[in-house]
C-alpha cells in the first residue's frame, strides 16, 4: 500500500528512512531506487510542492 502525507514530496520520500539516517543523500537515494529521482531533477519545484 502507498501512503502520502499531506506535505512535500521529500517529506513523503525521507518517510520510511530512519529518522537518525534522513539526510539529503538519503532522500537522493530511495528516490533513485524507485525511480523518482530524474521526474524530481527535471521538475526541482516539485520536490517542494505540498502533496
């Protein structure tokens, strides 16, 4: 099941990390391994955007 909270779109990837292990690099990460990370790149003002 996906689940998205009601805030931005890096908020809704850092969810499932561990607290202690949220960072940028991170966040870069899980975005690349589900294949988030170039829609993200190409549209930096969404990485911001509330869901």
């Amino acid at each position: 099941m996906i689940r998205l909270s009601d805030d931005s779109v890096t908020a809704n990837i850092a969810f499932g990390i561990p607290v202690e292990l949220r960072d940028q690099p991170a966040v870069e990460h899980v975005a690349q391994v589900v294949n988030l990370h170039d829609f993200v790149v190409q549209e930096c003002d969404v990485i911001k955007a509330v869901m």
